[in-house]
C-alpha cells in the first residue's frame, strides 16, 4: 500500500507538468519544454470515440473471444442526418460514462491476466510470482500496448507502465496483479478508446495534411473490418509503405476480399439505417399479439442478413436490394411472417412468393414497424424514413406552430385508413409541402401494419396501396422498390454516406467527391465491395481539410436540414 | 459508536416502498438547533439540486394559477401537487425567443430552457447544460457528481450534458442504479467500522496515472478535440473523486438507510410500466440523496416527443396531442389528458417521496432544489413560449416557496440563471442572444 501511494504521488506530480515541475522518467514528463511550444509536425486531427461494437470487436481480436466484456457503453449521439461515425468524432466521455469504462476494463483485465489465460499474453516466466519482475512486465505490455493504441508504446509510455506494474506487484504481492492494473490502465486510457487519428504535412500539397500511416491502418481496419488493426496492418504502417497508394490499394482489395468484411458491411448499414432505433422499439402487446421481444431481436438480424447476402455472398447489384424476394427467417419470424419454416433450424433462407408483396428491404418488417407507431402504421413516418435514410433527402420538421386540427382520430369512422386521415393534410398549405414529399410514397406501404404484419383492410374499409414518388406511380412495397432502384439518387446516397462513414464527419458539401464515387460505384454495377475498395483505397480518402489548430470549438454546425429542403 | 446501534434499531424500514422514519430523538444530537448541521463534525447538511422532466407540456388554461404570488389558487391539472403547494413555486409566461432559429418540435424548447440558447441543429446540446455548472459548484466532493435517470429506459434521454456530443446517459435499469450507489463501493455513514478498500487505493492511483497521458495528447490537438479531451479529464478526475470518497469515513447521516435491492420489471412505452419504474428509481433515488451519494440529479419521465402509450391503443401520446379532437365542451383533448394526469401524479408522488425523508427539523425536499419543466407549452401546436416549470423545495432555506411567478413574457433563461445563483455558481449573466439575461427571479430569492 505504501509502493501505491508512492505511484499516486508520481502521478500527482506528473499532473503538475503544465505548470513546469518535471519528474524524471515518468511518461510526458520526458517531453521536452520546447515541444510545448513548437507546432509539432504530427498533429492528432480527429478523437473519434469507438462504438460499442468497435469497442467488443477489439477485445476479442486483440484477447480472443473468451474474454468477456461486460458492461454499459455510454451512447454516441447522432447528429440528425448524419452518422453515428460523425458522431463519435464528436463523443466526449462522461464521468458515468468513464465509470461504466473502468469498470469494464477491470474486469476485462482480471480474465486476461487469470491463471487460465496469462500464458497467451505473458511471453515470459517472472523470477518470482509475487514480486515485480520490469523486464518481463514491460515484455508482456509492449506488445498489449501496441494492439491496444494501434502503435507502439513511445519509449516513455512503456516505462510508464512497466512502473505502474512493478509498483502494484510490490504493493499487492502478485506480478500478475501487477500487470491487471497496468492493462486496465490501458484500456481507459484515451488513446484506446478513442481512434487517435493523426496527419503529418502533405509532402505532395504543401499546406495540407494526410493522415500517417498508424492512422491510415486504422481507418482502414475500422472501416472495412468495424476493428482493430491486425498484425499486418501494423507491421505495413511501421514500415510506413501504407502511405504508398499502391500497398494502400493492395491492402483494400485483400480486405473488401476477406470473410472479415462482412463485419464492416453491417456496421456500416447499422449506422445507416439507424439500427441504435431497435433498442427502443416497441409495440402494443394487445395491438399487435405476434410481436414479442423474440421477433424484436430478430428484426435487426433479418435485415442484416438480406443485405450481407446480397451484397456480398452473391456480390450482387445494391439497388437489387429493394426488389430482392430472397431473405432469411427464423421461428420468431415466421409467426410474424405467418409463413412455414423447418421446425428445428435457426435461421434458414427464404424467398417470398411475389405475391406476398414484400419485395426488398422496405417489405421487411423490420423497416416496415420500425417506422411505425407503437400501436398503428404511419405513411409519413415510412415516407421519411424513406426519403432520409436511403435517398439522402432531409425532410424538414413540422412548422413549430403546426395546426393539426384537421387530422382526426384513428376512431373516427368516417375516416377508416390512414390514406383518408392523412389527405386532410393536403387542405392545410402548411402541412401540404412536406407531407407531398413523404406521404405519397409512404401510402404504398399501408398494405403492412405497425408491426409489419400483412393486411388487406384498416377499420374495415379496404386499403389502396397506390403509391407515388417523383412522378412516377406504383402499387405497393414491390412498385416502390422498382422504383427506388431506377432512382439515381439512391446509389448517390450510399457513396455519400460511405465517405461520411470512413472520414467521420458530414460530406454532404462536397458535392463533387460524392458525385465522382457515385459515378464509379455505378459505373462498377452498384457493387458494395467495389464501392468501399475505392474509398479505402482512394488518397483523397487520407487528406485532411486543413484547419487551423486553434480554430474555436465549433459545437453546433449550421442547420443542414435547412440548406437542403429543397426538395 | 454506539449511536448506530441506536439508530439501527429505532428504524422501522420501509412502508410501502418509501422510506419512513420514526422518532429518532438520539439522533437529533447530531444536529445543531436548526437542524441544518450535523453537530458532530460541524459539517453542513449538503444542499441537492436535480430537474426533473416531463414531455408534451399542458394544457395551460387548466394548469397554470391565476393569481401571481403567494398562496396561488390549484387549478385541476395541479391537484396531484396539493399537498406539496406551499413547498412548490409554478412559473409562468417565460417565453423562448429563438431569434430566427427553427423551432425544432419537442426538441428546441428543453434544450433552451437548459441551456439559455437556441439550438440551431440537432446535434446534441447548444451549450452546457445549467444542471452541470450546478454540478461542477456542488457535486464534485461527494461520491457522483450527478445521477441521471430515464423511467422510460431509454439510455439516450437526456437533457444534461456540457454541450454538443457530451450528453450524460441516463440510467434506464433500478437494479444496475442499485448496484451502482449501493452495491461495491458503497460505504454506508453509519456504519460502525470502516475499512478502507485496498483495491480501491490501488485504482485510485491508476486513474491517477491515466491524468498522465493529457499533456502528450494536448499538445497537438485542435481546439474541437482539446475540449473534447478536457471532459474526458474530467470525468477522471471524477472517478478518482468516487475512489477517494469510498476511501475516506463518510460522517453520520440520520436519514440514510440503505434500501433492499430491487428487480427490473419489463419497461416498455406503456404508461404503468414507465410509472411503475420511476417510482422504483424515485426510491433508490431519495436514499442517494439521504446518503450523500451525489447532489445533483437529473430525472426524465418521459421523452420529449411522447412514446408513451396506454395498454391496447393503437396512438400514442404524442400523437394524441396532435390529432385527438379538442373537445369542445371540455375544452381540451380528453384522451392526451390522461397521460399529463399521470405526469402529474408521478411528479406528486417524486416530491412526496424526497419530503418524506426528514433531515433534523426539515426534510430531504427542503433541502433540495428540484426544478421542473417540460419542452413545449401546448404540445398540439408545439409552442414553447410559456413552457410550464416549477421548483420543489427551499435549497435550505435560499428559496421563497409557495409562489405562482408571472414572468410576463421575458425570456425562460431568467430561471436557468436563478438556479445557479441560488446554488452558489458564481455567474451574473446567462444565455446568449435575446436569451442573455442579467434579471434572476428575484420573487423567490431570499
């Protein structure tokens, strides 16, 4: 206990650095004076916090899948049309968030370090059990390190925490407790659970930066794989050829090609199609009696699935996944779907007979409840989720001072379908210009209720399912996915949001890179894997926008929604 | 310490749930005459501040009093508030002037009221929020710097946080929140031993070494990440702070008692179900408090846009307030009423339970400073100038209560600015733009 005050003093005084007492030997405290006051040529242009996923997925690359991870993640916040990838360059770290962190990393550190599995992580026998042992505690973390930060530990951070575990082996008796606080160190630290990313000058475009080569193996590993860097990566950015566009583009190509991009793939749509909404969703048991929290779980999965298949199994056409008949199903499910599937299997694949109208993505109830109320359909919610989510359109919020009188009641029958109650609308001019944009093609899917259960009335009045989008009509989900996939601006809209995922903040100003990707991803048959091979491997990707480094904080972008509603 | 075998045995548990103390006469030793010190260590009793939310505001001509001041008349939307009137302030006609900015439908209004500025896009918080300053003045020595909570169980609902992508989460489980204040850790003030942990000295220091990495990070960060780094040291710092209080003898307090453990019930968006869960967190909640876990809280009810539901119907709430028919003979939606009835009950039966508790000759309520609000007036048309607030309790003693306060249109931040002022934060103006105000509602102020 007394060896632990002794750390707690160190690290007081290293606390004081700023104000100019030095302690030798201890971490930044090695920084020269002079660093402080020079603009360092590295400089770190982007703190992207790692999502719950990112966060899991790196513990079992990094330790093996039998080490649990157990724990709250504290939510990113989205900003509105953007992705929880912007987001999380955004995410600061709250005291219960830090709390929920530590407690996690504690407890991640006791397994690793437990007598079942230190023989995987310590490459070397101490001189005695419970006693520090420097050399073979800093031969265990430097390799833990260099996973965990996704480089190699500087010279004064392995001292560092080699000390912090000779330290805490005196005080507790045990090498190995003494590596557990070490690790668990690690593992709150910012530089594991935020992606550092950091650029360097472009020696090619003086003035501009480009992010260095532990960076690039980053993003690249995150993007493609939702993980940490692997061995390659890190052994290519340590040789710094990662910052040659040749290996930049082999390496893509190797990882859109691998099995592990599949992980990428649905954390990619995840965040797309705002996933982190299925935590919440919710139905009226007395409603709709099919749905349970067995098919909530299932909904996500199914949609995942349709996708990964198409996409990458079959490498197939994106568009096609808004006409696709094929999906997969399990027992939850097929009750929901009143469809038959083998009595015994997990998830099986399917096919929807074209009669059953449930063409693609949008047919899946998956899409069709989470977008819905809790206890009835909605055409506009669908419309907008519609125009939002997978053409990029924004469709402006409600005036603040709405009337919505002229919308009745649910029981009212002499407005039995939501068709009938949503033209009311159409007499307000206020309502009329935003319901115009969603409305249309949202009616299309009346023909699935709020739980996405098929239907053929609503109050006993029969439902049309005619639907309109752009100028064009059609009949119901399979019309609309003909449609979404003759519209140009659903490709646009994938390329968009691909870039804005790899990069970690909003594209939607750079016009000219999304249009020269949406022209490739087009021009390559709408090919997903085509699609991220060339953001990974594009040099463009790697460029910083330069901005000066005491620029003021900038909390609060302007309104996007309001630049972009003219729809 | 033969006191707390005194007290052990003077206590009579729980009644219905809620904690209730009989006659501890021994115990009033520790306080001094006014019963706002504890004799023994000369400390204060600490004052607490806390908000809590609903959604979808109320229907005003039968919510709001008539009278301005003192003794205000109870109008039937805040009947459940009865027997609580003199203890709770009501404010009225404080406007939102967003200055051109969009008025982003139950999203704008709370995020002013918090905050003193306009959101101009929907990325988190436009600034800090007041309830965290708050925090930062009162909430950094004692075991959590705040607690924030969600009865509806939804980790993302949440109006405190410093601004932009810091957002507190809220705690949606009672059970994980049980285990939190009084599961490892907890250390209770009353108990005769205390054994200081040696794991938690060993973590403290490693929290501490954490602090070490921010001057290598700093040094080459832009100002965005800076100040993103900067709440992350915080919130070490805080952690080391949790450490250090579980290190140290907490001093007596009569009114902690540590409650039994609690199950999670399901929650989903049906009204019984979310009623049902705040009162369990309300509970866990009053003895965090009694027990000095933390100062400052943040409870949510509901979202802001509604979810909620009632068993076997097809709308919900917020949907309600827009499309169910204005009665009129009532004068208002029967059916979206309900709902805010609830609201009420539940915000009733909040302050009943922090009064409940009695700390010397006053209560936890009187101690408290809880301010309540809403994100829009009338959710039907999404208004937010008069958003209806209220406050609970006296701050010990810094707040005039009983009072209907008539703002008469000036702007909402007037009472962000008198919260803090009257917990201690140093500030003299708050808000920007025609939010910016100099003007406390010194009606209430002592």
């Amino acid at each position: 206990m007394i060896a632990l005050g002794r750390i707690a003093l160190a690290a007081a005084a290293v606390l004081a650095i700023g104000s100019g007492l030095n302690v030798k030997g201890i971490g930044a405290a090695e920084l020269s004076d002079a660093a402080a006051f020079t603009e360092p040529a590295e400089r770190i242009v982007a703190l992207r916090r790692l999502t719950e996923a990112q966060y899991r997925n790196s513990i079992a690359d990094i330790f093996g899948p039998e080490i649990a991870v157990a724990g709250r993640f504290e939510p990113i916040v989205r900003p509105i049309h953007e992705l929880i990838s912007s987001g999380a360059a955004g995410a600061a770290i709250s005291p219960a968030g830090l709390e929920q962190f530590d407690a996690m990393a504690r407890n991640i550190a006791v397994q690793v370090f437990d007598a079942k599995h230190r023989g995987q992580f310590v490459p070397c026998t101490p001189k005695v059990e419970v006693a520090a042992d420097p050399a073979c505690a800093e031969q265990t973390l430097a390799p833990l390190g260099r996973y965990l930060f996704r480089r190699p530990l500087t010279a004064p951070e392995l001292a560092f925490y080699g000390r912090l575990a000779n330290q805490a082996a005196a005080a507790t008796g045990s090498f190995h407790k003494g590596l557990e606080l070490a690790l668990a160190t690690m593992l709150v630290s910012p530089n594991f659970l935020y992606i550092v990313e950091t650029a360097r000058p472009d020696p090619n475009r003086p003035g501009d930066l480009v992010l260095d080569d532990w960076s690039r193996a980053a993003r690249l590993s995150f993007l493609l794989w939702n993980s940490t860097p692997n061995e390659a990566l890190l052994t290519t950015a340590a040789q710094g050829r990662l910052s040659d566009d040749a290996e930049l583009a082999r390496f893509a190509e190797r990882m859109v090609g691998s099995p592990r991009f599949e992980a990428g793939v649905r954390a990619f749509f995840a965040d797309m199609l705002l996933f982190e909404k299925f935590d919440a969703l919710a139905k009226d048991a007395i409603v709709y009696p099919y749905f349970n929290s067995d098919v909530a779980k299932a909904l996500p999965e199914q949609l995942l699935r349709t996708i990964v298949d198409q996409v990458l199994t079959r490498d197939g056409d994106y568009r096609d996944l808004f006409t696709t008949n094929r999906t997969f199903m399990n027992r939850p499910l097929a009750s929901l779907y009143q469809v038959r599937v083998p009595a015994s299997a997990g998830w099986v694949p399917y096919e929807f007979p074209p009669e059953a109208g449930r063409s693609g993505l949008l047919g899946q109830a998956g899409f069709l409840a989470l977008y819905s109320h809790s206890g009835r359909s909605s055409p506009t919610l669908r419309g907008r989720a519609v125009r939002e989510l997978l053409l990029c359109q924004p469709v402006p919020d409600p005036p603040g001072n709405v009337n919505f009188t002229a919308v009745q009641d649910t029981t009212n029958t002499a407005m039995p379908t939501a068709r009938i109650r949503l033209s009311a609308h159409a007499t307000d001019p206020v309502c009329k210009g935003c319901h115009a944009i969603t409305d249309p093609l949202g009616l299309s899917f009346e023909k699935f209720d709020g739980a996405g259960m098929f239907r053929t009335v609503e109050n006993g009045a029969p439902i049309d399912d005619e639907g309109a989008m752009d100028g064009a009509a059609f009949f119901g989900v399979a019309g609309l996915g003909q449609a979404m996939a003759q519209n140009p601006a659903a490709g646009q809209c994938v390329a968009g949001r691909a870039l804005e995922y790899a990069s970690g903040h909003a594209v939607d100003q750079e016009t000219d890179r999304i249009e020269a990707l949406a022209g490739k991803f087009a021009a390559q048959g709408y090919k997903i894997r085509a699609l991220f091979r060339e953001v990974a491997a594009s040099p463009d990707s790697y460029r910083i926008r330069s901005k000066p480094i005491d620029a003021g904080a900038t909390r609060v972008s302007m309104n996007k929604a309001e630049q972009s509603n003219g729809l | 310490m033969a006191y707390d075998l005194t007290r052990r045995g003077a206590l009579r548990g729980m009644v219905n749930g809620a904690a209730v103390l009989v006659g501890v006469p021994l115990l009033d030793a520790f306080l001094d005459g006014n019963g706002t010190a504890l004799a023994a260590t000369g400390g204060a009793l600490p004052v607490r501040f806390g908000t809590w939310f609903w959604g979808l505001g109320v229907n005003p001509p039968r919510w709001y009093p008539t009278k301005p001041g003192a003794n205000y008349d109870i109008p039937e939307e805040l009947v459940p508030i009865t027997p609580f009137a003199k203890k709770i302030n009501i404010y009225g006609n404080f406007n939102v002037p967003l200055d051109g900015a969009p008025n982003l439908p139950h999203i704008s209004g709370g995020a002013a009221v918090r905050t003193g500025r306009a959101l101009t896009a929907d990325r988190g918080l436009p600034g800090e929020s007041f309830d965290v300053t708050i925090g930062d003045r009162i909430g950094t020595r004692s075991r959590f710097r705040s607690l924030e909570l969600s009865a509806s169980g939804d980790a993302r609902n949440s109006l405190s946080g410093r601004g932009g992508g810091n957002l507190n989460p809220s705690e949606g489980s009672p059970s994980a929140f049980y285990e939190r204040l009084f599961g490892a850790g907890f250390k209770d003030p009353n108990s005769a031993s205390f054994t200081p942990d040696p794991q938690v000295m060993a973590r403290r220091s490693v929290l501490s070494a954490v602090s070490e990495q921010r001057h290598a990070l700093e040094r080459s960060v832009g100002a965005d990440d800076r100040a993103k780094l900067d709440q992350y040291f915080t919130s070490v710092r805080q952690l080391e702070n949790q450490l250090e209080v579980e290190l140290t003898k907490p001093d007596p307090l009569q009114s902690c008692m540590v409650p039994p453990k609690v199950t999670d019930k399901p929650v989903s968006a049906e009204i019984e179900t979310v009623i049902a869960n705040h009162k369990m967190m309300t509970e866990l909640l009053v003895m965090a408090l009694a027990c000095d876990q933390s100062r400052v809280f943040n409870m949510m009810l509901n979202n802001g846009a509604s979810s909620l539901t009632r068993i076997g119907s097809t709308i919900t709430h917020h949907q309600l307030t827009h499309e169910e028919v204005l009665d009129q003979k009532l004068g208002y939606q029967p059916e979206a009423t309900y709902f805010l009835t609830r609201i009420m009950e539940a915000w009733g039966d909040f302050v009943g339970a922090l009064d409940r508790v009695k700390e010397g000759d006053r209560t936890l309520l009187d101690n408290t400073l809880v301010f309540a609000h809403s994100e829009c007036e009338f959710a039907k048309f999404h208004t937010i100038d008069n958003l209806p607030m209220m406050t609970a309790g006296s701050a010990g003693g810094r707040l005039k209560t009983g009072i209907y306060v008539d703002g008469a249109g000036s702007p909402i931040s007037r009472l962000g600015l008198t919260m803090q002022q009257v917990m201690g934060v140093s500030v003299d103006t708050w808000g920007t733009q025609s939010m910016q105000t100099n003007r406390a509602v010194t009606e209430v102020m002592v």
